[in-house]
C-alpha cells in the first residue's frame, strides 16, 4: 500500500485502489476511468450502465458490458427509442446482462428523453458537459478522505434534477456523480496515483463541446 486509497501494483505503479489488482479492471482503471469523453453514444451507454449498477458493484457490470451493448444495440439510443415490449422481453431473457425490468425500462425510456435532449441541447455531450463543475467546487487536494465523505456534489445534484426534470429515470445524484466521474467532467484519480497527471493533461487539451 502506497497511501489512503492507493495501491502499488506487480508492476510498481501506483494507482487508486479501487480496482483491487483485477485485471480488468485494472485496465478500466488506466485506460477509460476519468478519461474525458465527449462520444454522445459513450455518454449515453455510461449513464445507463451506471443505472443498472445501482445496487451491485461496477465490476459486475463492467464484465457484462459487452453483453450489454449487444443486447442494446451498442447504446445507440436513436435505436433503442423505438423498442417495444418485445424488446423488453427479449432483454429480460438474455442471460448475459442484469435482467431487472425497471432498469430495461428505464434504458428505453431514457433513450427516447435522450434524443429530445439531443433536439434541445444540439448534443448529449454539450448538455453533460455543461455540468462540469468549477475549480472551486473541487476538493484540493483530492484525497481518498475527500471522496469518501462526498459520494454527492452540488453539480452531479444538479445534473440528476436537470436529468429528473426532462423524464429521465435511475438518474439519483450518486449515479450522477459516478457518471461525471467515469466520462472525466472531474478528475477523481486521488493525488498520488500515477494516471491522475495523464487525466488532467487530457481535461485541459480537451475542447469542451
């Protein structure tokens, strides 16, 4: 152990130590976790997964997303708008993802809420990423303390009751906030871990849509 909330791998990097030396994820961890994301179907496709985890660990569903995506016809959303009740059942038999419903539900639905909302906002992304938060809302040094005791913040609150307002569902501020943290609207790699410079390197290079 390097630290609160940090871990040294057989590899003698650093990192955040959620990811618990699985290999998988592990590489969830290095490659994809806080990495900006501005793709509308890498948005959508997160804050639905990030549905479906409420209640189960984010490993689960990180090893059925490719299951996930086939089954949602890779989270193109335009598409899943226009599924059916056969759609639902169809899901609900897949062995391969969690089959829960109101979860499956709630994905169709938001899909259709997505695509008003690419209507009214131009883009997913341009709507998402208009919660980033400022500099000044972020805790400094992000510590592993700071993260625990905050599994809210003001902006991922605001983002859920935007999200709320227009019909979304399984949209609760701590999904909020595990989603602006995945997509990189923050950097939550805790001070210490070696990917947290290469995160902000690509925050700040990045053209906010």
């Amino acid at each position: 152990m390097s630290g609160e909330g940090l871990i040294r791998g057989e590899d003698g990097v650093v990192r955040c130590a959620w990811h618990g030396g699985k290999d998988d994820y592990q590489a969830y961890h290095d490659g994809e976790w806080g990495r900006p994301e501005t793709d509308d179907i890498r948005l959508f496709e997160k804050i639905c997964l990030e549905g479906f985890q409420s209640g189960l660990s984010w490993l689960t569903i990180l090893r059925k997303r490719e299951a996930f995506r086939t089954g949602f016809d890779g989270f193109d959303y335009h598409r899943v708008a226009e599924y059916s009740e056969v759609d639902v059942e169809r899901l609900l038999a897949d062995a391969g993802i969690v089959r829960h419903r109101r979860k499956i539900e709630s994905t169709i639905n938001n899909a259709r809420r997505a695509v008003e909302l690419e209507q009214e906002a131009g883009s997913l992304a341009r709507f998402f990423w208009s919660f980033e938060p400022e500099v000044a809302e972020r805790p400094d040094p992000v510590t592993w303390t700071a993260l625990t005791a905050n599994p809210t913040t003001a902006a991922s609150t605001r983002l859920s009751k935007e999200l709320k307002k227009r019909g979304w569902s399984f949209v609760g501020p701590t999904t909020a906030y595990a989603f602006m943290q995945a997509m990189g609207l923050v950097n939550d790699h805790i001070d210490g871990c070696a990917f947290r410079h290469a995160v902000e390197e690509e925050r700040a290079s990045l053209t906010r849509p």
